[in-house]
C-alpha cells in the first residue's frame, strides 16, 4: 500500500479510537457510580405486565421465518451488487461491455436459479 491510501484510513482510525474512548469512558462512570443492588430470583425474572412471568420457556420459532429471513438477505445482496454496478456502468461500459454483461448476466442467472429452486421448494410461501 502507497503512504497516500495508508493516510485516508488514518480518519477511520481516529474515529474507532474515539469511539473507544467513549464507550470505555461510559462503562468506568457507570463502574464507578452505579449502586451495587443485592440480586434475587424476582428482579432477575421477566416482567409481563406486572403479573408473575408464566413461564421461563422461550416459545419455538418456525424455521420458515428463518428461511424467508436468508432469502430476503440473499435478493438483497443482489440489489446491491446491481447498485454497484449501475454506478461504474458508463465506465466498464468504455473498457469492456462484454465482461460486464457476462458478470452481471452469471450473476443473475445463478440467483434466478436460486429463486426457482427455492419456488419449487415452496419456500416462498408464508402459510401451508
């Protein structure tokens, strides 16, 4: 790396220490002032309402939600490498029209075969 790219990090740098530096600087005042509570098994319990918590069990989540949930991250990470692509488009359109079509075409097609697969699963469907 060139001395010039080193120094444009230095910014990121200073604002991670700074960061740092506060987060750090919030935990010792609250270390240094906070009361020290005795615990017991009532404050340590859920709080619903003011009644008794009815169980401590968490309830089961379906594994469609999870499913649904990576594939709105997978079409969402294609919004933005097709994003990325529009910005430079004028520019690779100058230097090389064909390796640009042939990156954003693979890529679209390997996610189109993604969503007919996940269609034929019927993992696109909320209710059974």
């Amino acid at each position: 790396m060139e001395l010039g790219q080193i120094v444009q990090y230095l910014a990121v740098l200073i604002l991670l220490l700074a960061v740092l530096a506060v987060v750090g600087g919030m935990l010792g005042v609250h270390h240094l002032i906070a009361k020290r509570a005795r615990r017991s098994a009532v404050k340590d319990s859920a709080y619903e309402c003011g009644l008794p918590a009815m169980t401590d069990d968490i309830p089961p989540v379906s594994v469609r939600y999870y499913r649904v949930a990576m594939l709105f991250i997978l079409f969402d990470i294609e919004v933005v490498f097709l994003y990325a692509v529009a910005v430079v488009y004028r520019e690779m359109l100058l230097e090389s029209p064909m390796l640009m079509l042939v990156a954003v075409l693979g890529f679209v097609l390997v996610l189109g075969v993604g969503l007919a697969h996940a269609w034929r699963k019927k993992a696109l469907q909320f209710v059974k």
